[in-house]
C-alpha cells in the first residue's frame, strides 16, 4: 500500500560468512540503509525528525522469512516499503530479491517512535508518515507469541564493544544478531541454514555491559534469549532446515 | 608507478562509531573492496589466482596516515594503486580523498603471495603481476621497526566469533583492529583520535581461539599486541591526538 523505494546492492566479501551467506546483521543493516535512503527522499530523514518532533524511529520486532540467503557476489534488488501504521506502530517491510526477481529474503517490522528527551513512546500523527503513503489500521498486528523457555542448551557471555555503538550512543540492534548466531557451535551453523526467524527488542544495552546469550535447541528450532544480568533485553526464535551441500 | 583504480563511497550510518567517525575496520575493509574489484577487472581476481596459481594474497603490514577520518554520510574517493613489487612482497597504497579532492586517509600495505596447499609463501613472478604495472625494485621496502614490550596497560580477552570468519575460514585481519581498539577505554577513545598506525599481521588466528588483546598505553602513543595463549599473532602502534571539540 506504501511508495516503494528501491536499490541495487551486490553482496561484498565482508557481509559473507563462512558459507558464501550474506551474514544476518548486515542482511539487516543494508535493508535499513535503504529505508533510511527513502526517509531522507521523501523528507522524513532522522535528522528531520529529531530537529522537528524530537524523536526517533525504535525498532521493536523483525521478522525474517527466508526462502535463500544472499551469497557472495550476487547482484540483489532490495526494495522497502513503510505499509501501514496505526496509532502505536508503524510497519514496514524489506524484501530482497535476486537477479530473476524471485524474493530471497522478506524482513517485517516493528517500529515506535520515541520521545529522546523523555524516554517514552510518542503517539504516531498522520503528519509524520503521510509522506510515506501507508496505510492507517485500527487495529494492531499481531507479533510473534514467543515460547517460555525454562532451560537452556547453551549460553556464553558477550561484552559490549565500543564498536557495537551506534552515532546515537546506542548498541545497534542488528548487533544482536550476531550473539545470537555465535552462541550456536559452528558445526551447527555449518549443517544448518535460517529459514524464519523472529527476533523482539525489549530494552536497550548500554556500553560496557556483559551480554549473556542463551539459547535452547530443539530439533531445528532455537530459542534466544539475550539477557544483561537479571534483566531480559531481546529474544528470537530461529527455525533452521539442514543445508543442501 | 601502478595502474589507479578508484571508486566513489558514502559513509554509512553502520560505517560510523559513536564519534560520527569511520570505524578502523570499516575504513580497511571498503578500501580491500576496491582493490579486489581491480583485481577483477584487470584479470586477477582471488579466484584467478586460487584456479591458475593455487595462491592468495595475504596482507603482513599496515601504515595509516591520518589526516582526517571520513565522517558519516561523506562522500568520498578511495583511490587504489598496487605501486611496486620485488620477488617477495608487493606493494599497495588505498587513499581516501574528500569532495574538495583533500587526501584524508593513506593506507600504505604489504602483501605476500602464499601457496594455499603448502601453506608457504611463493616468490611473486612477473606474470602475476604484470596487469598492474607496478614498478619492479631489487630491494626490500623497510616496515615499521616496534618497540619490544615489557609490560601492558591494559589486557582484555575476545574470543573468535562465527561472523570474524570470511569465505575462506580465516578471522578476516581487519577484525583485529576491532580489538585494538575495544581494549582502550572509552574515554580515551572519545578523547583521543588516530593519526598514524602501523599493524603488522605475524599469524594466523583460528575460530574458537581465544584472544588477548594487550596494549602499553604512554602518553599519546598505544603499543598493542594480539596473543593466542603464548603466541603472537599481531602487533601494532597507534600515535594518537587530542580532538578538537
């Protein structure tokens, strides 16, 4: 229902793990750089938005639907579109696809828009997306209900690099993406490849903090849980079939 | 004396760390980007290489010099030149030029040709590099001379994450720096900014090592060391300045 905005992206050797896959943080990185393109075309680039209404775009959930990743050196078309909103969220959707048009990867989200002075989530106006075009709902999306887990197959702790850090001062959310994978033993990652995944962010890390990842693995369902000492800040659920080798 | 290549780049928002600057990594790896696509373009690319002559070029040293790092959304020229070989090493330079054509960053590198089943360096034939019209010298070029060690500042371990791994299974040596750097405070970090920095790669890190990154801070100068258990696997020198702010 959205404008679409478009680009062309060729995978370069260092969004390319192991396997030849385009890694999932950049993946998601390169998506935002595209919609971050169309805010800034159509108007609604970051720094408008924080001169004009003080606040900024929070991500909140992703979902990931992937029929094949990227590889090294492909030529992709990403293309992104805000689709709708209401009065709580916007949602908007990334979708790469390959060189035939056939759609590789499908990423949904969730954002809010918080207040930066206050600290708190700011109603969304009609004024601030109409650029976009969505469509306005009356109703809310339903996320993902995520499992409770009670114990977990794995966890290793992570400290937060001062490279992890954004301009904005704040751990990038694209970063949790990778305590996620490197939780899992490589032998896995090898075997194994995502097909869908959902990933909420709860709370903010900050600098300095000591990251635990925790995942239980059930067949070829994990489930993560990333937690700073007591305190949940995100979680996914990553489905995986065994690669074609 | 080389054939230039040059590409145009904008500084991306996941390029830039929490000073609006580019991140060392970063800056390394888009100019490696720009070299390969010569490479390619000139008849000898990686994958040439590996099919005609079962080799790789592997980087041994680094020489930054800083001007002014690249900030966030800065369009920029890389401009690459492989300058000059002798029967062991070759030479290239990467230079990071501003809009106004003002030279903001030079990278000056080593590189070596190893025979990647015997795992041993080959000498460098005319042939191989006879694309780039590089000029042939019969000496060696000195590299940096570093201080021996006594005792450090400041230890920090890392271990070796799924995603500091490229294609070919090695921790990608612009992954180092991320570990220079995150061992020096934040601080220091927002206070201080690079402008000259001399690394030199001395062995190879494997997946599932763990890494201590080990720096003599004295005065404005930062003398680092990368170790796996009792062996050393890089080291490097960092002069820094105060920032203007």
């Amino acid at each position: 229902m959205g404008l679409k905005y478009s680009k062309d992206y060729t995978v370069s050797y260092f969004d390319a793990d192991v396997n030849s896959n385009m890694k999932l943080p950049n993946l998601m990185s390169v998506a935002l750089e595209v919609s971050g393109e169309q805010s800034s075309v159509l108007g609604r680039s970051d720094k408008y938005l924080i001169d004009t209404y003080g606040c900024a775009w929070v991500v909140l959930e992703y979902k990931f639907e992937i029929t094949r990743l990227p590889v090294y050196e492909e030529k992709l078309k990403i293309v992104t579109e805000a689709t709708s909103y209401n009065k709580f969220f916007t949602y908007r959707d990334f979708v790469y696809y390959d060189q035939d048009g056939q759609e590789l990867v499908k990423i949904s989200s969730t954002w809010s828009l918080m207040n930066l002075q206050e600290r708190k989530i700011e109603n969304i106006t009609d004024e601030i997306v109409a650029p976009y075009h969505s469509e306005k709902l009356n109703k809310l999306v339903r996320g993902n209900k995520y499992k409770k887990i009670e114990n977990y197959t794995i966890e290793h702790p992570y400290s937060v690099r001062f490279y992890d850090l954004d301009i904005n001062g704040h751990v990038n959310n694209t970063k949790y993406f990778d305590w996620l994978v490197d939780v899992l033993d490589d032998q896995f990652l090898t075997d194994y490849e995502p097909t869908t995944m959902y990933f909420k962010y709860i709370k903010e890390i900050h600098y300095g903090s000591q990251v635990e990842s925790k995942v239980l693995v059930e067949d070829s369902t994990t489930y993560h849980e990333i937690y700073t000492g007591s305190e949940k800040n995100a979680q996914a659920e990553i489905i995986w079939r065994k690669r074609n080798k």
